[in-house]
C-alpha cells in the first residue's frame, strides 16, 4: 500500500477507489474504525452502540470522516469491548 496517496487523497482512495466500507481506515498514521466495523469485533448491535453513545456511556473524543460517519481509534474499540466483556455477580436473596 505503499503507493497511495497521502493526506485527504489517500482517505478518498481508500473509501470510494477500493470501495470497501468494513476496512479500517489510515489517516495520517492514526488507524480509524467505522461503526459497522467496530460492532463487528465487539459483538453488539449498531442500536446498542448508538445507544451506549447517547447515554453518555463513553465519552471519548468523538471523530467523524469527511461525510459525517463516526470513526473510533483501537483504543475506544478496545474500551467497548472492555464493557462488553464485563460480567456483574448477582446475589439471590434467600
């Protein structure tokens, strides 16, 4: 990949030239994953992650491409799988 262009050129050519919206994307070195993308290695719906975003539940830095869709960085991917992973002890009462 060597011989993309860099810059805004290289995003434009990496979303519409290759035309493959579940890859993460490369923008100035910093890897960005897309909100399909991000429910897929997590293993929640797109609901419940605009869910989760709405209620606060992460408040990150929020980035967005050129078109308005929301892009997260590995360390908030790794921050909602955290979160999914969680498992809560319920005590029954007797």
């Amino acid at each position: 990949m060597e011989d993309l262009p860099q810059g805004k050129n290289r995003l434009y050519y990496t979303q519409v030239v290759l035309r493959d919206e579940n890859m993460p994307v490369v923008i100035n070195g910093q890897t960005y994953y897309r909100t399909t993308e991000v429910c897929r290695i997590v293993g929640v719906s797109k609901n419940t992650l605009f869910r989760w975003l709405k209620d606060g539940v992460f408040s990150d830095i929020e980035y967005r491409d050129w078109r308005g869709w929301r892009l997260f960085t590995a360390a908030q991917v790794e921050s909602i799988k955290t979160k999914t992973s969680h498992v809560n002890a319920v005590t029954r009462k007797s």
